[in-house]
C-alpha cells in the first residue's frame, strides 16, 4: 500500500518534501532570530513555534515511505499555526487595538525586529510559511487518494 | 533510497548553512562592535569605573560583574592571571551590576572603597570571604564589614560615602549601560567592545590574544 502510493504519485512526495523544507527553513530561520541574533521571542511566537517545530522531525516518516496519513495527522498543527500567525500579523500590523493582546510582561507581541520593504516582518514570514504548508498538505493528501 | 538520500543532503545542507551564517553573523557583529568602542567608549566605561593595569594599555577588558556571583569570583585571578601574561598591554575596567538580592549594597561599600583608591584590594577581600555572606544567592552585606577589616579602609568614611546619591548613580548608571550592552549574566566581558562569541574563559583567552596580537 505504501510502496504503491509512493509509485503512484510520485508529485504527492515532492510536494510534502517541500513543506518538510519550508518547515526546516523556518525553524532554523526562528532560532537564528532568538539563538544567534538575540531576539527574545514571545508567547505567540512560542505557539508558533509549538506547531512549526514538530513537522520537522515528523514529515519525514511521512516521507520514507510516502505515508498519507500521516499528513492527514499533521494538518491540524499547520492550521492552527496558520492562525496563530495570522493573528500576531495583524497585531504587529496594528490591525488589532492594543487591549486585544493577550500577552504577558515580558516581550510584548508588538514588537518587531525586523521590518523588510516595510511591511514583511517575522509573523507575516511565519503565516506565509502556514498557509502554504497547509496549502501544499491538503493538496498531497488530496492527490494520493487511493 | 534516493529520496531518502534527498532528505539527507538537505538537511545537513540546512543545517550547516545555519552554523555558516551564525558564524559570519556573530564576527560581522563583533567586528562593527569593536569599531563602535574604538569611536565611542561611553556606554563600556564610565568616568566613575575602577580600572586595573597600565593606563596606556591598548587592550581594554570590560567585566561586568556581581561581588555576589560565584563565577565572578572563580574567573578574577583567571583574569588577573591573563594579564600578567601580556603585562601593561590590557586594562580591566569593573562595571558594577547587582543580579543577586543584596548586592546592590555591597557594592555600594566597594565603590565607596574605590573613593579611597583601594577598589581593587577591597573586592579581593569580599571575593575571598564570598562564602561566609552569601547564602543561597542571597547576599547579607552586614557580613561582609567582619571581612574588609584588614584592607586598610576608613570604615567611618566608607559608610558615610555608601549613602552618597552619587554612589547610587554610579551602580544606577552601570545596570542601565548593562541593559545597553545586552548583558543578563555575569561574569560578562568585552574586549575592546567585543562580546565573547559564546560564554567561557576560553572563548576570553582567545579573544584577548587575538585583540593584543591585533593591538600590539
């Protein structure tokens, strides 16, 4: 059953290879930002982290072999994770008043660090790197329907 | 197998692209550190911090530093030991930086002290009886007065001095400079404005040679 999914669609495989690459470039991307530039980060950027950091270690036993339920599995984490950043972009974007924040002393959610072109900040990176893991996930799962 | 080798090869492809740019990062940063201190040495020395060596020295090492913090007190004759190898080629500048509960005070004595020009003997005494006062990384600056007794201090002066606001803006100065300067722990050193790449005496070891080699 396995072997066989992974003969026929082969598209599907590289499709999760992908989201396991975009998924290992942002973690290393997040700890660069907190390990190596000393950026504290905060509690939404922790749950981000909490979806993000297990596809890493858990896309690749999806891969070897090809395995489509395991992407069934890890869909709900890439989702809320979707959410999660949403929700800080549009807090640091300043879409969302200031009392909505639910964050503690420390660092405060509205900070930003970086600020590329002038509007591509660490959120907005971290809920384009959701969706489009989410995206290429569910198109996976969809395609390697028996 | 193919594939598995995909996974493979871009993993470590990621991951030393990671380690690569940490590196690069950290000596850019280092780098541009050490030219900021050259144009601008405020915020690493103040008119107020003690310093130890030749005044000329061209290798200036920056401690910031709790009398409280037990690591503090393993790496003084570390450091000490440092610069009698490259002698009146480095000067040490003490910044007063109370992490522990307490030694706000204690340090408030030793800056006291520094107004008697005995800084340096005063903070070898408190470092040498470190474990008679603190308990538990809590400091009681009313034991450190049965351990300074031999420094040759004016205890009278030195009390009076200890309730001086300009003393309490010395150590105020020096924790705002600490936050400045990104420092969370002690013992933290700069060498001629550089931060150690990663925290250790070796990392200091190879730092201060590489900036005498560079400075001498």
């Amino acid at each position: 059953m396995n072997s066989s999914d992974r003969a026929q669609d082969p598209f599907s495989w590289t499709l999760v290879f992908l989201c396991w690459l975009l998924a290992t470039i942002s973690t290393l991307g997040s700890l660069f930002f907190s390990e190596v530039m000393g950026y504290a980060p905060c509690i939404l950027c922790w749950y981000q982290r909490i979806c993000m950091y297990p596809l890493v270690l858990i896309l690749p036993v999806a891969l070897l072999p090809f395995d489509r339920n395991i992407v069934r599995a890890v869909i709900p984490l890439t989702v809320v994770g979707t959410l999660v950043a949403g929700f800080h972009t549009l807090l640091v974007g300043g879409y969302i008043p200031e009392d909505m924040k639910p964050c503690t002393q420390g660092v405060p959610c509205t900070e930003f660090h970086i600020n590329w072109f002038g509007f591509v900040t660490i959120p907005l990176l971290s809920a384009l790197a959701f969706l489009l893991i989410t995206a290429l996930l569910i198109l996976a799962y969809r395609r390697s329907s028996p | 197998m193919k594939q598995k080798n995909l996974i493979l090869i871009s993993a470590i492809f990621l991951v030393l692209a990671f380690i690569v740019g940490a590196f690069v990062y950290r000596s850019q940063k280092a780098d541009a550190a050490g030219q900021a201190y050259q144009r601008d040495k405020t915020s690493y020395v103040r008119p107020h911090s003690p310093g130890y060596g030749h005044p000329a020295a061209k290798v200036d090492i920056v401690e910031f530093f709790d009398p409280a913090c037990e690591t503090c007190k393993q790496f003084y004759p570390m450091v000490k030991e440092l610069m009698a190898k490259y002698p009146n080629k480095i000067r040490l500048y003490a910044r007063y930086t109370p992490l522990h509960q307490g030694s706000d005070t204690v340090l408030k004595m030793l800056a006291a002290a520094d107004k008697q020009g005995k800084f340096w003997e005063t903070l070898e005494a408190v470092f040498a009886a470190q474990s008679y006062w603190v308990s538990q990384h809590r400091a009681r600056p009313e034991l450190v007065w049965n351990h300074i007794g031999n420094v040759g201090l004016d205890l009278a002066r030195l009390k009076a001095d200890m309730e001086l606001p300009e003393i309490a803006n010395m150590i105020q100065q020096d924790l705002a400079d600490a936050r400045t300067l990104n420092v969370k722990a002690t013992p933290e050193f700069f060498v001629n404005g550089k931060p150690l790449p990663t925290w250790g005496y070796e990392q200091l070891k190879t730092l201060v040679e590489d900036e005498t080699r560079a400075a001498y």
